[in-house]
C-alpha cells in the first residue's frame, strides 16, 4: 500500500517525531523512506543572522549540514532495518512545500510524513504553514505527525520527562509546521 513514503526533514523535534512515525509505517508495510531536505531562502536569511561573523559561503554551509543531517538520519533509518535514499535540495526557486510536494510527485510517494507543531489561530497565521500547504496540494495522502505537547508557560515539566538539550546550527531548511 504506502511502499514510497517521502519524509522531510529539517532537524526540529517536530521532523524527528515524523521520521520516527515513518520508519514505523515502513516496517509494517516494508517499504522504503526518501528522506527530503531543502535548503530555501528564509532559511539562509535566517543562518545569516545565526552565523554573524562568518565571512563564507553561506548556502555551501547550509548545504553542508544539510548532508550531515541527511547522513545522521539515514543512518537512523538503516538501524531500524528499513530501506532508505536522500535527496537534498538547495534550489531557491520555491517555497519548501512546492519543492516537498514536486518531489512527491516526480518520485512518485505513495505517503508523505511530516511533523507539524499543530498551531491555529494567530501563531499560524503569522508563521504560515507548511503542513497545511502540503496537505492541501500533495499528489498523495499526508500523515500529519503533531508535536508532544509542551508545558504550558510558566508551568514545569516533570523531571522524570526532562531530556538534555541539544543544539543545532541552522541546517537550511525551516521547521515544517
């Protein structure tokens, strides 16, 4: 049934949670995941600002920790025993959801995976989202994976739920939400 299934992936929690549903759907049906990231000009507008002071070539930078994010989770993905491929786009041509969804279409995906943060009202008009742009323009169904709920403000998580905190460089490529 879902032997194709596409899984963008941008290093949030939120495209993690997706990857991990993924891979579970995988190896119930045995298939195989494409794991899609894109480089895109917010992105690079936005590691301009975390990378100030570095000189270099920005989009070869964002291209680069693409691939690394790519490798880490393809090996992800491999440990689970599913079969896997990658493709990184850096075209600045488009929005991420009309690159997410042509490659759904050119590949072709049976499935598309994502995690979304599941925001409405005003944090979603604001921010825009790309779960939704997916979902109402992909040429194959959408599994939209939500976020963990987060403790409300002010409120503390439970220790025996606390986990280590840990920091990506900005990879290229938006948190889906």
């Amino acid at each position: 049934m879902y032997q194709q299934i596409l899984v963008p992936v941008d290093g949030s929690s939120t495209s993690m949670q997706g990857l991990e549903h993924a891979i579970e759907v995988a190896q119930l049906v045995k298939g195989r995941l494409r794991l899609i990231h894109v480089v895109d000009e917010l992105s690079a507008a936005l590691a301009m600002d975390a990378y100030a002071g570095y000189a270099g070539d920005w989009t070869g930078l964002l291209r680069e920790n693409g691939a690394k994010l790519l490798e880490e989770c393809r090996r992800k993905v491999e440990a689970a025993g599913v079969t896997v491929d990658t493709v990184l786009r850096d075209t600045l041509d488009g929005p991420v959801h009309e690159v997410v969804t042509q490659e759904a279409a050119n590949w072709p995906a049976d499935l598309i995976v994502l995690g979304t943060h599941g925001r409405r009202g005003a944090k979603r008009l604001f921010l825009g989202s790309s779960a939704e742009y997916i979902l109402r323009s992909a040429p194959a169904p959408v599994l939209l994976v939500r976020s963990k709920e987060q403790p409300a403000e002010g409120e503390a998580e439970p220790a025996a739920e606390r986990k280590s905190i840990r920091v990506h460089l900005p990879s290229g490529a938006l948190a889906i939400e």
